[in-house]
C-alpha cells in the first residue's frame, strides 16, 4: 500500500493531517468561496515534510506530483475552469502522494466535480442553459452563476481515494 495510505505511524499522521486539511478547505470554500493561502501553505510545509520523514529521500516523488498537479491546475486556472487557490489546494495535497497517486486523485476529482456540477447546474434549474451556452451568449451567462466550490470536488476525490485504497469503494 503506498504512502500515505499504509498503517506505519507517519502514514497514518500524514491521513489524519491531510484529511482535516481537506475539510478545513471543504468548509472555508462552501462558505466564503475561496481556499485561504495560509491552509494551502500550511498543508504544503506539512505534508511534504510528513512525505521526507516517512520515505527519506525517496519522498521527492511528492515534490514531482504537487508540481504536476500545479501545472494541470494552472491550465485549469488559464482557461477559467478552476480557482487559482484551487490549484494552489490540490498541489498542497498531492504533495504527500507519489506521481501515480496523484493522477488517479486528479481523475476522481474531474468525475466528482462533475457530478457536482451538473447536480448544481439542476438545482439552479441553469440545465438547458449550459447546455445552450455554446451556441448562444445570452444563455453563456445564466449558466456562469452556477459556479461549484472545487475545493469540495478535490474533497471527495480525497476520500474516495481514500475509500478505494481500503477498498471500501471502487
């Protein structure tokens, strides 16, 4: 089983850790809509020194998979489908996985948020509007009021990964 996800003492720390850091930042973005930079910069110092104390050097495949993680939030962030502190959050949290990990969190999160998306696009009665949004501008801006909280679509893969390497769920 792969850090942080085995039963030594740092693996488990670093589960307790990230996994309160995931609700402290489900909670401020459901709330105030925004991932504060002191937990994102909290979790980065943490986990990744959690990550070198567990592994020793090998630990450095957290520092390759926050960076990746950086850069496809970036992307995200460019093309407007993604808050820079949401990038900021995920890189945070991938910092404590290996690249391989990583990417499957980055996969959960894309199919959670958009579960989440399309829930808040029909309880916003904003369906046929997003729909329509490529074809007609007036529609484009009805459907941007349904924004989602990533931070909750980057929880959920959390504990769905989580739930997965227990095997809990698939």
């Amino acid at each position: 089983m792969n850090f942080p996800f085995a039963t030594d003492l740092w693996s488990q720390l670093t589960l307790v850790f990230a996994s309160g850091a995931v609700l402290a930042g489900c909670y401020t973005d459901l709330r105030f809509r925004r991932l504060p930079n002191r937990l994102t910069g909290l979790m980065a110092v943490v986990l990744l020194s959690l990550r070198f104390a567990a592994t020793g050097p090998s630990g450095v495949d957290g520092i390759f998979a926050g960076s990746a993680a950086f850069a496809l939030g970036l992307t995200l962030y460019l093309v407007g489908a993604f808050g820079a502190g949401d990038a900021k959050f995920l890189a945070a949290l991938c910092l404590c996985l290996d690249v391989e990990t990583a990417l499957e969190l980055c996969l959960r999160m894309a199919l959670a948020g958009g579960i989440l998306g399309m829930a808040r696009l029909i309880a916003d009665g904003n369906f046929m509007n997003a729909m329509l949004a490529p074809f007609i501008s007036a529609r484009r801006e009805q459907a941007k009021a349904s924004s989602v909280p990533y931070g909750l679509a980057i929880g959920a893969a959390w504990f769905w990964l989580w739930g997965a390497t227990e095997g809990m769920v698939r």
